[in-house]
C-alpha cells in the first residue's frame, strides 16, 4: 500500500506543478498565491548553501538513506 502511494505521488507531483506553470504561461492565473509561493520558494536565498552542504556530505547522506530502508524493511 506504502509503495502504491508513493509511486503514485511520484506521477501526479510533477504533473500538478507542470501543469500550474503552463497554464500561467498561457496567460490563465487563477492560481496566483500558488505561484507567488512557488517562485518565493524557489529564489530562497539559501538555495547555495544547501546545494554547498549536500554536494560535499552526498556519501554520508546516501549511507543514512541506506541504513533508513534496511531498518525499515521487513
């Protein structure tokens, strides 16, 4: 049930945001707050330094998601 979630979230995620954009592109903004917040999320100042941290910790990161799904399965 859990992956069933999580793959379907997968597809509609990306299409809900594609879709947003696109029909602001075509000129309809029924959705304005939506976008207001979407562009404010993504020029956060600290957008840099996040990328800085994840580039140069990636390994340490990658071992913690591992261990997470190992404790995690059954």
């Amino acid at each position: 049930m859990k992956t069933a979630v999580i793959i379907i979230l997968i597809f509609i995620l990306p299409g809900v945001i594609m879709g947003t954009v696109s029909s602001y592109r075509a000129g309809q903004k029924p959705h304005e707050t939506v976008l207001l917040r979407l562009r404010n999320f993504a020029q956060w100042e600290k957008w840099p330094h996040i990328w800085r941290h994840i580039k140069d910790l990636w390994a340490y990161y990658g071992l913690a998601i591992m261990f997470l799904l190992v404790a995690l399965s059954e």
